[in-house]
C-alpha cells in the first residue's frame, strides 16, 4: 500500500472514529461538562479530516494541525494522569490519541517549496 493510500485509510478511519463522538456530544446530562465540549472540536475536526480524503495534498495543513492537536492532547492527559487529576483508566485515550497524531504526521504529505513549484509551472 503507497503512503497516499494509508494515509486516505487513516483520514477515514480516525474521520469517522471522530464523528461518531457525536454520541457523547449529545449527553449533556454528564456528571463531566468538559467533554461534550472537546467532542464538539473533536466532531467538526472528523468532518474536515473526511473532507480531506478527495485531496490530501491540499488539505496537508489540516492534516497536521490534526496530527500535532492529537499529540498534544495526548501529553495533557498523560499529565493529568500523572497528577492523579484524571482516572486511571483513561490512559487507554493516552495511547489512542498519542498514535492518531504519530500516524497523521508520518502520513502527511510532503511539504513542495514555492521554488519547486515554479520551476515545474515554467516548464
């Protein structure tokens, strides 16, 4: 599989794993407030990143906005964990969104400089 492809794989899978937080988002009567918010962010970032499939390219920014966002929420919990601020159990969230980001990164595509792309409009 060529990385273009795993990284569609990826967008898809990491897209739809996001918009179905949906679910959560709807709970409102939740003991923690907190997470119906970060869903909402979570949500709209899994439409744009399933937006991005068509034209990965184009869309790299995006994709490693998502990539770095992951990574970073990933060391907060670890964090939070740390400090006892969060339960035990949620560094399985540590691990999933930790690799989310790592793959969004690896799979990013390469960034042209402007020369590169002038050179190839000359021609």
């Amino acid at each position: 599989m060529n990385r273009e492809r795993a990284l569609k794989v990826v967008l898809v899978l990491v897209g739809l794993l996001f918009v179905a937080g949906v679910i959560p988002l709807t709970m409102f009567f939740s003991r923690q407030p907190a997470v119906p918010m970060i869903m909402s962010i979570y949500v709209t970032l899994g439409i744009f990143l399933l937006l991005a499939v068509r034209r990965p390219a184009a869309n790299r920014s995006l994709i490693a906005f998502a990539g770095w966002a992951n990574l970073a929420h990933a060391a907060v919990m670890a964090a939070q964990e740390y400090w006892k601020v969060i339960e035990r159990r949620e560094l399985v969230g540590v691990v999933v969104f930790a690799i989310i980001g790592a793959a969004l990164i690896a799979l990013a595509p390469a960034q042209h400089s402007v020369e590169r792309i002038s050179v190839s409009a000359a021609a």
